[in-house]
C-alpha cells in the first residue's frame, strides 16, 4: 500500500510531469512535496529534468518555505 503523503512520490511525479513538458502540473507536484515534508531543495534545483520550470510562475514559492527553515 503506497503513502498518500510520501514526498518523494510527488517529487518523482514533478519529474515525469517535466519531462512531460507539464510544467504547472510539475509544480504543483513540488509544491505538495515540500508541503508534506520534502526538503532536499538543492535536488530540485539540479535535477536536469526540473531545470525548464525556473522562471515559471509558481516555482520561487516552492524555495519559501527553505528560507523560513534555514537558521
């Protein structure tokens, strides 16, 4: 039976989605990944195949929750 909150699940779906050319659906994903807990940030920001959805609407609110995490 599959985790219906496993944030890498929703990461892993963000990255077919890219490469899917589904940039909004990519985000979303990413944002519910971060949402239920993901915080590997800098995965997402060199994952080659999440590299097209920077300058996308949505996508610097993904980072937001880094920044309130860091000390």
């Amino acid at each position: 039976m599959a985790d219906e909150k496993n944030p890498e699940q929703r990461f892993f779906e963000a990255v077919l989605k890219a490469r899917q050319g589904n940039s909004s659906a990519a985000i979303t994903l990413l944002t519910e990944a971060v949402q239920f807990g993901f915080d590997d940030f800098s995965r997402i920001e060199n994952h080659p195949d999440l590299q097209n959805l920077r300058g996308k609407e949505g996508y610097p609110e993904i980072f937001a929750t880094q920044k309130i995490l860091q000390p």
